[in-house]
C-alpha cells in the first residue's frame, strides 16, 4: 500500500512533474510564441520603420537634389547676372576707348595743325629773308649795273664829246680858240713854247702869234706829233700846262664823277 502510494506519489509526481513541464513547455512555448509575435511585430515595425527611414532618405536625397538644383540654378543666375553685367562694362569701355581715341585725334589734329601753322609761318617768314636777301643783292646788282652804266656812260659821252669838240676844232677858228684859252690862263711868263698836232701848226703857223694870247708875250709853236687835234701842250720856264683836248675832258669827266657821288652818298 505504501509502496504503491509511493508509486503513485512518485507516478502522481512524475505526472504532476510532467504535467508542471509540460505547463512550463507551454508556458515557454506561449513565451516563444509571444516573443516571436513580438519579434514579428519588431519585425515589421523594424521593416516599416526601414521603409520610414528609407522613404525619408529618398525625401530628403529627393529635397537635397531639389536645394542643390535651385542652388545651381540661383549660380546660373548670378553668372548670367554678372556676365550681362561685364558685357555693359566692357561695352561702357568701348565707348570710353572710341571717345579718347576721337579725343586724342582731335587733339593730334590740332597739334598737328598748330604745328604745321607754325611751321609755315617759319617757312613764310625764310621766304621772306630770303627774298630780303635777293632784293639786296637786286640792289647791290642794281648799283653795280647803274655804276658801270654810269661809267660807260662817261666813257661814252667823253669819246662822243671828243668826236664832237674835235669835229669843231677841225676849223682854224676852233683850234685858235682852244689854244688861246690855254695861254690867255697863263699869267707872268714871258716866252711860250706851245705844243700842237702837226695838222694844228698847219692850221696855226701863218696866224700872228698875238693873236693867241697876249702881244707881250713871245708864243712859240711847235708840232706835236703826240698831241691830239684841238689840244695843245703849254710850257715856260715856271712849268708847262696840259691844254689837251683830252685832258681837259678828263678833267671835266672827274669833276662830272665827284658830282654824281655826292648825289648818289
């Protein structure tokens, strides 16, 4: 009886054993249950929660690349912006290059004329010595040919007045007259050798010698062959006297000369 208690207790033991596991199994099985639902429900709020995070992630790679768009497209404003403003700068800069450029040719132009003013101005006024300088030498020319003229002139005028004179003292009278001029001058002698041309003695030599000056004075004629028509050669014992045609002439032309110098001065 004892032992079949005891059988039974341990039976009853072994079945409330088992029955204790099989409980605990269950219990463990609910646990695992549970802890699988929860695992699954961790699970799936682990997937949705990915798909949150991924979802976000894609919003935000999404606004990310829309920011860095707008980014982009703000930095392609701002070169354009900055590109029109650097075409109006350099187009302002042109325009300030055209307007020096046409200042400095207007400024050039005007220099240029300045100094080609100047320069014609000097060019007029060389002109001007030099034609100074040329009507100088015109009138030192001019001189020189009216001095020559001059000359030739007297030269002239003494041959034509010795043709003249000695045409007139061809005559006996002419020649009288010339030599008397000579010895009616000559004043205090007493003897005069007066000296012709051979064709004047001829003309002389019969005509009373105090017809040719004074009666106190004793004339002597001589022929000359070295004396000219018209003229005579007049010496006494105090000097002789040239009463050549010639000579005469000569006189008249220096006197003639003085003449036109003190003009001329």
């Amino acid at each position: 009886m004892e032992k079949i208690l005891r059988s039974s207790s341990i039976a009853g033991s072994r079945r409330l054993t088992y029955g204790k596991g099989k409980t605990e199994n269950a219990f463990r099985r609910q646990e695992i249950s549970n802890s699988e639902i929860t695992s699954s429900h961790q699970i799936e709020d682990a997937l949705e929660s990915t798909m949150t995070i991924s979802a976000r992630a894609d919003e935000s790679a999404d606004q990310g690349d829309t920011s860095q768009l707008y980014s982009t497209q703000a930095r392609i404003a701002e070169l354009l912006k900055k590109n029109e403003e650097l075409i109006q700068a350099n187009s302002e800069m042109e325009e300030k290059l055209a307007s020096l450029e046409k200042q400095a040719y207007e400024e050039a132009k005007a220099r240029g004329y300045e100094d080609g003013q100047a320069k014609s101005k000097e060019d007029i006024a060389n002109l001007i010595d030099q034609f100074r300088g040329l009507l100088e030498k015109i009138d030192l020319s001019t001189d020189s040919a009216f001095n020559e003229l001059e000359s030739q002139a007297l030269d002239i005028g003494f041959a034509v007045a010795c043709k003249i004179l000695g045409a007139k003292l061809l005559t006996e009278e002419g020649v009288k007259a010339a030599v008397s001029q000579v010895c009616s001058s000559i004043r205090d002698v007493s003897t005069l050798k007066v000296f012709v041309s051979t064709r004047d003695y001829e003309l002389l030599k019969d005509i009373a010698v105090d017809a040719l000056g004074d009666s106190a004075v004793n004339i002597e004629l001589v022929a000359d062959n070295r004396i000219t028509i018209g003229g005579c050669r007049v010496e006494s014992d105090m000097g002789g006297w040239d009463g050549r045609l010639e000579s005469q002439l000569r006189i008249l032309r220096q006197k003639l000369e003085g003449v036109s110098e003190g003009v001329n001065s």
